[in-house]
C-alpha cells in the first residue's frame, strides 16, 4: 500500500527556514513527478514545487527564489528547502505523486493538483509576523 509520509513543519517566524520532508513506501516513484502544494483556510489548493526523477522543476510564482525542491530517489523521497518565509506562507503542505510517469505524459512538471494521485495527510506550516 503506498503511503506518503511528511515531516518537518511547524511554527517559525518570518524571515526563517523550514525543511519539510516527505518519504514514499509501498512502491518506486522514480519514474514519476513528486510535488508539494500548500493550502491556506479557505483558499484554493496550490502548487508550491513539483520536481521529475532529473532536475526538472516547476514552482509556484509565489515562492520563486526562496522555496527549494530536491529529491532523492534511492529513499523515495522528497524535500522542500522554504527561505525568507513570508506569514502568507502559511498553510498545510501536501506532498504528492503523479498519477502517470512524467516522460509519457508531460513536458514541464504539471501544476494541477487533478494530475496527481497519491497524496499525504500533510504537515502544518505557520509563519509568524
């Protein structure tokens, strides 16, 4: 049963980092995009970093410059490096894994969350002013 599993939230004030990590088990993801969306109460959710097996890599324009995305695909599993943190920052981190292989399926890293279908419980990031 595939499970995914993150970690690394919590309180921080702004100006700070976080490092929120997420571990797939159950199956290989090698071949598919591991991405993060956040969603804030009542707002839409959204991308924040989606990232192939390779270096390919999508951000959200809000975090551009200050949000890192890496993977290591030997532990099936994915990080995101957050910079410069912002209050607007905060919501519930979701990871997620892409319903089909990248190379089949797209050129750039998809920024629906439609086009993903394994996702985690996620973890809460609050950003203090």
């Amino acid at each position: 049963q595939v499970q995914l599993v993150e970690s690394g939230g919590g309180l921080v004030q702004a100006g700070g980092s976080l490092r929120l990590s997420c571990a797939a088990s159950g199956r290989s993801f090698r071949s598919y995009v591991m991405a993060w969306f956040r969603q804030a109460p009542g707002k839409q959710r959204e991308l924040v970093a989606a990232m192939t097996s390779g270096t390919v890599t999508t951000y959200g324009d809000s975090v551009k410059g200050r949000f890192t995305c890496s993977r290591d695909n030997a532990k099936n599993t994915v990080y995101l490096q957050m910079n410069s943190l912002k209050p607007e920052d905060t919501a519930n981190y979701y990871c997620a894994v892409s319903q089909l292989p990248y190379g089949s399926s797209w050129s750039t890293p998809p920024r629906s969350a439609s086009e993903y279908g394994y996702w985690g419980q996620g973890t809460q990031v609050t950003v203090s002013s």
